[in-house]
C-alpha cells in the first residue's frame, strides 16, 4: 500500500481487478489450447468407423493399406482425429 493511498481497500479492489484480467486472459489461452487439442484427439477404432460412417474391418483394412495411421500405445490402437479427418476428404485417401 503506498502513502498517497491510505483506504487499504482501493488497494485490495486494484489486486482484484489485476487478478481478474490475469484469469481473463487465461481462460482465453486455454480455450484456444482446447480447439486446437480437439484435432489431435485420440480415437479408438470403433470411433474412427463411426467418424467415417464405415465397419471396423473397414478401418483395419485402411490401416493395413497404409490410408489410416493407427498409434499403437501399449497393446491399444488409437487414431488421431485429425488424421482420420484428412483421409476422409476426396482428394486425399480414402474416397479415391
């Protein structure tokens, strides 16, 4: 608190206030960090059948076939959303 200032509480609402941007502009990053996040979402393979509206054995062929990247994390395979987004579209993998 400084001298030209003797109400204690101006100098609490003026923190406050600085708290409150600093959180602001926090949240704003992490919503940004979110949206980018969701695209390199992991998905397990029936989910990524499900996003291209095929059966399983389907994505497991495409797998195969090099069109589908699986992850392998421990004894699981999982796909990248975004991954899987980009094979779906006409000029790149799977509508060929």
């Amino acid at each position: 608190m400084s001298p030209s200032n003797p109400n204690p509480f101006d100098d609490i609402v003026y923190r406050l206030m600085g708290i409150e941007r600093g959180l602001s502009d926090l949240m704003e990053k992490l919503s940004s960090t979110q949206k980018s996040d969701d695209a390199d979402e992991l998905l397990t393979p029936e989910e990524t059948a499900q996003t291209l509206k095929v059966s399983k054995v389907t994505v497991w062929d495409w797998s195969k076939r090099g069109i589908l990247n699986p992850r392998r994390i421990g004894n699981k395979v999982r796909y990248l959303r975004s991954e899987v987004l980009s094979a779906a579209r006409p000029k790149g993998g799977v509508m060929k």
